[in-house]
C-alpha cells in the first residue's frame, strides 16, 4: 500500500492513503508533502491568492447591497401611498339636486339686462 515518492533523489516510500498534490496531482512522501517542499509553492501561493482575490470581491459585492433591503421597503411603501393618493375616490352618495329653471339662454338675457342697469 506504498508506492515511492516522486520526489527526485528521495527514497522514502509515499503512503497510498496520502493525498496527492493538489497542483501537479502526484503522490509524495510525509517529508516532501508540503508544496513548498516538492517545487509547488508557486503555484500554492498563486492559488491562495486568487482564493483571497474571489472572497473579498464576493465581500465588497454583499456590502454593497447591505442597505438596499431597507431602501428597498421604504421606496415600496412611499410608491403605494402615492398610489393610493391618485386611486379615484369613491363620492358618497347625494341627493339629486334641483335642476335650475333656467335655460342659458335666459341666463344670458338676466346678465345682460343686468349690465344695461350699471
């Protein structure tokens, strides 16, 4: 259940149940297991940096939305009470008022004979 490590000059046997690397997939003894030890720490170090990179842009992106909830509610109730303001209103019922006896055209007769008298 042992194969040797692929490390060049090393003849230390790698364990099966080990895992491999996760940057060149290959299998190494308890001593060189590390990156850093087999010749992978840049590619390590690039991976943790664009891991860092990824969670503090996915950070920035929900505290830019944080407040927007509250902002959010508030404009929806602000919209529904104006909506609400310009909704047609329902007049109470009235009485029918009286029609005035009145044509226009005698209206117009009233007024003017009113004018003649000034």
């Amino acid at each position: 259940m042992s194969e040797p490590c692929v490390f060049k000059g090393c003849s230390n046997m790698a364990l099966v149940a080990l895992p491999k690397c996760e940057h060149c997939g290959q299998r190494y003894c308890t001593s060189h297991m590390l990156p850093e030890r087999h010749g992978c720490g840049d590619a390590c170090k690039n991976a943790a940096q664009r891991q860092a990179t990824a969670d503090a842009a996915a950070q920035r992106r929900a505290r830019r939305h944080l407040g927007n909830e509250d902002a959010k509610k508030r404009l929806d109730k602000k919209l529904e009470a104006n909506e609400a303001a310009r909704r047609k209103k329902s007049k109470p019922a009235q009485a029918p008022q009286k029609k005035n006896d009145l044509t226009s055209a005698e209206v117009r007769q009233a007024v003017y004979a009113a004018n003649l008298g000034t």
